[in-house]
C-alpha cells in the first residue's frame, strides 16, 4: 500500500500548493478564483480522509472522502463557468455529487464493492470531465488566445476517457471487497493519472487568472479610467497606424474637442459635477460616431476622436451635431443642473502623416475656436497633397468657421 500512500500524498502536496497559490489571487477580483479556492481545499481534506483509512471510520474514509473530492469536482466546473460568465447550475452539480454519495453508501455498508464504488466515481469524473471540455470549448472568450482553452478541453477529455478506462477495468474485475486490489500495477497507474487531475486542471485555471489580470492590467493602461476613453498613448498610438494608410480615397480627419470654461463648471458645482459632464460627454460621442472611429481623452477637459475613410466636409457634419448636442445637454446629480459647451477644431489629410502634424493643425483650428469665442468649430484647410513629414514646422493655415 506505500504506493497508493505516496500517490495520495503527493497529491494532497500539490493541492495544498495550488491552495496557497489561489490564496494568494483571491484578491484579484478574477471571477471563479473562490471556486477554485475551494476545489482545492476539498481535495486536501479528501486525500487526508483517504490516507487515514483504517485509523478512522469507513464512513469518514471512504463515503465522505469520496463525497469531497466528487463536491470537488464540482467546485472546480463552477469557478470555470463564473470566469467565462455562466450559470455553474448547482442544482445539477448537487444533485450528481448526492448521487454519488447515495452510491458510496449502498456499496459499502449495503454490499461491500470497493469495484463499484471506483466504477461509480469513475462515472461522475468522466461526467465532470467531459462537461468541463465542452464548457472550454463552447464558451472561451472570442477575443482572447484559444490556445489555453484548447489545451484545458484536451486535457478534460484526456481525464474523461481515462476515467471510462479505470472504470471499465474495476467492473470488470471480481467484486471483492479487499484493498489488496488497489496495489496492482494498472490501478496503480490509473490511480497516478487520477491524481494528477486536479493540480493539472489548478495549473490551467492559474494560466486563466494570470491572462485576465494581465488583460486588466492592459485595459487599464489603454483606456481612462474615468471616461472609459482610449488613454492618451494608445489614442496616439491606432491613430498612427490609421494615418499610415491615409490616401486620397481613404482620408482620415482629426477632431480636437474642449470642453468650455471646464474649470468653472468645477468651481461653480464641484469636481463631481466636472467628472460626471466629462463621462456623460464621452458616452454621447461613444453613441454618435462609428464603430471603426476612435476616441481618446487626451488630457483634463480634451478629447479627440479620428475618424478614418472621412473627409473634412464629413468630420464637419459630426463635429456640428456633437457640438449642438452638447449645447443641449443637461448633466444633472445631486450638484444640481449643469449645461456646457464645446470647441472643436478640425484637421484632415489625404496622404500619409504623423499623428503629431495633423494634431498641430487640429489643435490651431481648436486654438481659433476658442479664441473666436468658444461654442464653435474652426477646420483647418487641406492641402491639396500631403505627404508624411513629422519634422516640419507648420505655418497657420487658412480656416474657415461654422457656428
């Protein structure tokens, strides 16, 4: 039986790692993270139950060992469902770990068949296995990398079909009640795949954990925070590669957007009037401009949207909505009411350039807007062909004003 011992506790060790490890996450706001917690801590406590057969109860060592790891089981397809955002269904997952229970109890106190009882167990981890495979598959994110998903529905389905195999083996075997059973080589080795089930499948979930804070993490440094605008740096940084690929048939146009007398509406209602007209500004441009248009906070009260495959005479037709829905627009909370307004200046290109040329433009048709007497849009005149130079000075250009 030391075989069986040092399998048992081997994995116990590496539960309790794992545990220590997902202890250590908790915080991080991933969901599942306490389901899995708890999958783990059940195992430990399983492998104990296991291990202390003979020196406690067989109820203690065989029903509720086995209960616990089935319970187990469970906990680990619900933190799957609640990171990929579905329903773990409890009732189910119950319902089959009572089943099994049920089973643990006939067989042994009813008819004594440890040969049934591993067949029995061998049926609900197959079931698990085998949802959890479908559950990755069916059910990963779209946006993200396939790949640890794949590798998590393999090795389901590689536990699963091992499962059939290790309860195919036992029912066929004598239906005797001796452990001596377990100590035969292809147990033993069915056994140590068993019990690599858990610590594999903890290691996968750890890799989910890692890419979802990793992907917070990035989301955070693209985007700002209060608005949900891209950041400054990541505004820049598409709207390089968009203006890479500017031509006369696919013109690009640049909005620079102020928001009026900003620091008065902070020291007439209050900072959180100012951050709630700032994110109630940014959801009205979210809902005006197109899917393929980017918007970016690009500091304190300024934003600029790009607008790719658009002309001047088109950036013209948004920026006068924008700014006559701003005009309209009441931000109320319990500040009160507030009303404001926008200038916007205007700058289009028809030939590859760097973003800082066309935001000097931009923004000198924004400086004449505001300069004209705010709530305006100034457009700064394209030449007829530009061609990329970061490097030049830029002289005023002609403009022309809508109101």
């Amino acid at each position: 039986m030391l075989p069986v011992a040092t399998i048992l506790s081997t994995t116990g060790l590496f539960s309790l790692i794992m545990l220590l490890v997902l202890a250590s996450l908790m915080r991080s706001g991933v969901p599942g993270v306490r389901e899995w917690f708890m999958a783990n801590l059940l195992v430990v406590v399983a492998v104990l139950l296991l291990g202390l057969r003979g020196l406690v109860s067989d109820f203690l060592s065989i029903v509720a060992a086995n209960t616990l790891l089935a319970l187990a089981g469970s906990f680990y397809y619900a933190g799957c469902a609640c990171f990929l955002h579905r329903k773990p269904y409890w009732p189910h997952l119950l319902s089959g770990v009572a089943a099994l229970c049920g089973a643990m109890i006939f067989w042994r106190y009813r008819v004594d068949d440890i040969t049934i009882r591993v067949f029995a167990s061998s049926i609900f981890n197959t079931i698990m296995c085998g949802a959890l495979g479908i559950l990755l598959l069916r059910h990963r994110p779209r946006q993200d990398r396939p790949h640890r998903y794949m590798l998590g529905a393999a090795l389901a389905g590689l536990f699963a079909a091992l499962q059939i195999v290790r309860g195919a083996v036992f029912l066929h075997m004598p239906s005797i009640a001796s452990l001596a059973i377990l100590g035969t080589p292809l147990n033993l080795a069915l056994l140590t795949v068993n019990a690599m089930t858990m610590p594999a499948l903890t290691m996968l979930a750890v890799m989910m954990i890692h890419n979802a804070m990793m992907s917070k993490l990035k989301d955070a440094i693209n985007h700002d925070h209060l608005t949900g605008c891209l950041s400054r740096k990541r505004f820049e940084m598409m709207a390089a590669d968009t203006l890479r690929q500017a031509s006369a048939a696919q013109p690009v146009s640049l909005l620079l957007i102020d928001l009026d007398h900003f620091k008065l509406i902070n020291d007439t209602w209050g900072h959180a009037a100012g951050d709630e007209v700032l994110r109630s500004f940014a959801g009205m441009v979210v809902a005006l401009i197109r899917p393929g248009d980017m918007l970016g906070r690009l500091g304190g009260e300024e934003f600029g949207v790009l607008l790719p495959q658009a002309p001047p005479s088109e950036a013209m037709v948004v920026a006068e909505r924008l700014r006559q829905m701003a005009q309209d627009h009441a931000v109320s909370g319990s500040f009160g009411t507030c009303r404001y307004s926008i200038s916007i200046g205007i700058a289009g290109t028809n030939a590859p350039q760097s973003i800082d040329h066309l935001s000097a433009r931009a923004d000198h048709a924004l400086y004449e807007a505001k300069n004209n007497g705010r709530n305006q849009i100034v457009v700064a005149q394209m030449p007829a062909l530009e061609m990329p130079d970061a490097s030049s000075e830029l002289a005023p250009e002609p403009a022309y004003l809508i109101h």
